[in-house]
C-alpha cells in the first residue's frame, strides 16, 4: 500500500531485455536503504527489488506489466517517482494507493496557470472508469486532487512544490501516464455493478 506522496526521483541507468521481460536499473537517493524484494512504487507501479548495488537498485517487469503500463517506454536517463510502501502508524498524506496501475492515460493539454499548472489527461474508458471533481487519481504515482472530471477525460492542478519534486515537470503533450483510479471508486462501481 502506497500513498501517492513522492518520496524521491529515480534515473533510469539501463534496461535491459531478458525474454519477454525487461530489466530496469534505477539510480537513486533511496536505492541504498532498499532492501531485495521489497515493494516499491516506480511512477506508480510497484515492483519488486531484485538487486541493489551502491545507489542503485534493479526491478524487473513481465510482459503482463509492460502491455498496461508505460515502463515499455522508459529509456536511460528518464526520471520516475519513486516512494517506498506505507508503515503502519504512518501519516496518511495522500490517498490509498495499491500501486496497480488500472490504465494508460495520455497527457493532452497543459496549462501555464501563472503559478501552477493545469494537465489534461484523456485515456480509453473501456473498464468505464470513473473520477469525480474533487476525487483522488494517481498520475504517474503521484496522488493528485481531480479538477475538472468527463468520460474518458480529467484535469489535475499542479502547485510549484509538486511540479519540482516529481517526474510531472517532464510531461509533454502527448506522453503517456500511468492510471490508477481510486479504489474506493472502484469498490462502489464493482458494487453497483
């Protein structure tokens, strides 16, 4: 369990293919306190560390992970957000976050709003996803207030201290994002259902 408050970013050193599955070696500020097979939150998909070497840390992504996520597109030199799971007696900053990305999103319009900035982010509806004006989502891995809310379609704020501090400062239009919706959304879809 995550909260979709970004503890540090992560560069992308190298991956690496091995059949079906690719390998990511991450440096960071944090690689060093991981531990092996722990989870961690890598733009919002949790993975599990395989190898850790001075400051850097390894996962690996199956195929499965690869075709609903956007890791298929990280390359050397790219920056994630990175945050390690939630300990019991911890604050609750952000929302409840699984680090199970639900959908790929498509980042369609930003704003300069003259002191934050305003994404637009549109992605395929076919699991009839819901968000609402004021609801949580998780962009990326970071949990984020929803704006504006439409089938298919939602906007998030971003203040100057989360542009700064997560991998959102290097969106552009037309980048992909990892999607995952808030479960408590998810719980009453699958209950009207």
């Amino acid at each position: 369990m995550f909260t979709g408050i970004i503890e540090c970013l992560g560069k992308i050193e190298s991956v690496t293919e091995e059949g079906t599955n690719k390998i990511f070696q991450i440096k960071s500020p944090i690689s060093h306190a991981l531990r092996i097979d722990q989870s961690v939150a890598h733009n919002g998909v949790c993975l599990t560390i395989t190898k850790i070497e001075n400051d850097c840390h390894w996962v690996t992504a199956i195929d499965e992970t690869l075709l609903k996520t956007s890791l298929n597109t990280w390359k050397p030199k790219d920056e994630i957000n990175l945050e390690r799971c939630l300990k019991l007696g911890d604050r609750l900053d952000g929302h409840w976050v699984q680090g199970h990305a639900d959908t790929t999103g498509m980042c369609t319009k930003i704003t300069d709003e003259n002191g934050s900035w305003k994404y637009e982010i549109e992605f395929l509806n076919v699991q009839n996803y819901r968000t609402v004006a004021k609801g949580s989502i998780t962009l990326n891995g970071t949990s984020l207030t929803v704006v504006d809310s439409e089938p298919g379609k939602f906007s998030v704020a971003i203040i100057p201290y989360t542009y700064e501090h997560t991998s959102i400062k290097h969106l552009k239009v037309g980048d992909p994002v990892n999607l995952e919706f808030d479960i408590i959304g998810k719980w009453v879809k699958e209950w009207m259902n």
